[in-house]
C-alpha cells in the first residue's frame, strides 16, 4: 500500500482530548471546576500518563488552564474574553482574504464556501440550529484555509475552539438567524466578485460586535 493511502492511526491521548473537549464545549466540565487526574483516569478507564498529554493539548487550545501546585482547571469565559476573540478572528480572517486576493485563488474559495452555504441553509430550515452553528464554524475554517498558509490555520483552529467554548457558556449553544446561510452566501459570492475593500467591509458587517449580540440574546431569554 502506498504511504499517500494509510490511514493514520488516533492515539489514545487523541481519543481523551477529543472526549475532554466535547464535555467541556457541553458544559458537563462548569467553568472553574477541577479536573482530577485520578477520577478522570478512571472514569475514562485510562492509565495517568495519556490523560497528562491530552489534558496539555487542551491547555494549549484554552479550554484549560493549569496552576502549579494547584492543578488543571476548565477555564471561565466572559463577555471581554469574547470580544478579544473576535477581534483575533477578524484580524485573521482579513489577513487570509488578503493572501487569497494575491494569490488568485478567489474562484476556488467562493465554491467551497457556496457549497457550505448551501448545507447551512438546509440545516437552518429544517431547524436543525447545531448543524447550522457547525457549518458556520466549518465556513470560515474554509475562508481561512483558502490561504493556503497552514500556520495561519493552525492559529485559527485554536482561537475557533475557544469561541464555541464562549458561545455555549455565555449564550447557552448557537445563535438562531433565519439570515445565517443568507449572510454566508453573500460574504461568499463578494469574494468571487467583488473589489477586496467591498469584501473587508462585508467581513467587518458579519461579525458585528459580539457584546451588542449577547445583550439581545439575553434580553429575549429574560422575556421567555
């Protein structure tokens, strides 16, 4: 079998990192609270020393943090940690725009974000808003990758695991918009089209300011 043909093999501190991280994107780890290495290990019925390395991954990312002489905890998000977010995702998402723009690949990034276009549009009416928000997550990581920088994207994959972590503590899972797919189609076709600046100031209207979302969001959950 030819190398190009393997499937890579996912370690077993792969496996814990993914578990670790769904619970904490659920909310079954609350902000703040410890993680303990002996419970965990056995709950999870693994030895301590893959779960150290898939815990030090999940450092990295942020959804943890570790203190010495203390231990790791689930880290707490608030509404300053989500507008930083933001802030850095904008900064890299024009930065990738920017580098399609040079390297020609406009046309080839406009058709693979149509086409997750079209699946979040699908997702989003039929109800089906996780879908919707993975699809969301899943358009920009393609708008990034579109620059063809795998640094760029390393960077970006981290700061995109930390945002779900903001969306699911402080508003409680993904936003509702029956305008989600059509902003997305928008943002994809000003790209195939339309003047770099045109599509920098489309970019800028998308994300808006995440402070004034929450304070909607939370407006109408105190009104139910």
């Amino acid at each position: 079998m030819a190398a190009s043909q393997r499937i890579e093999r996912v370690t077993l501190p792969t496996q814990i990192a993914d578990r670790l991280r769904a619970g904490i994107l659920e909310g079954t780890y609350e902000g703040g609270s410890q993680l303990l290495e002996t419970e965990i290990a056995l709950a999870f019925g693994v030895s301590r020393g893959p779960l150290r390395e898939a815990m030090q991954r999940l450092v990295q990312e942020g959804l943890l943090r570790s203190e010495p002489h203390r231990g790791v905890f689930v880290t707490e998000v608030g509404e300053e940690d989500l507008r930083d977010l933001f802030f850095v995702r904008a900064a890299l998402e024009t930065t990738a725009i920017r580098k399609i723009y040079e390297s020609g690949g406009r046309v080839r990034t406009a058709d693979e974000l149509n086409r997750i276009a079209r699946q979040m549009d699908k997702a989003m009416k039929s109800g089906d808003r996780v879908s919707g928000g993975d699809l969301d997550f899943e358009f920009h990581k393609a708008l990034v990758d579109g620059a063809g920088s795998k640094r760029l994207s390393r960077s970006y994959a981290s700061v995109q695991t930390e945002t779900r972590l903001c969306l699911h503590r402080l508003m409680g899972g993904y936003r509702s918009s029956r305008d989600l797919a059509d902003e997305h189609f928008r943002l994809a076709e000003l790209i195939r089209t339309a003047e770099l600046e045109e599509v920098l100031g489309e970019l800028d209207r998308h994300f808006g300011d995440p402070a004034e979302v929450m304070k909607r969001v939370r407006t109408r959950e105190q009104r139910q």
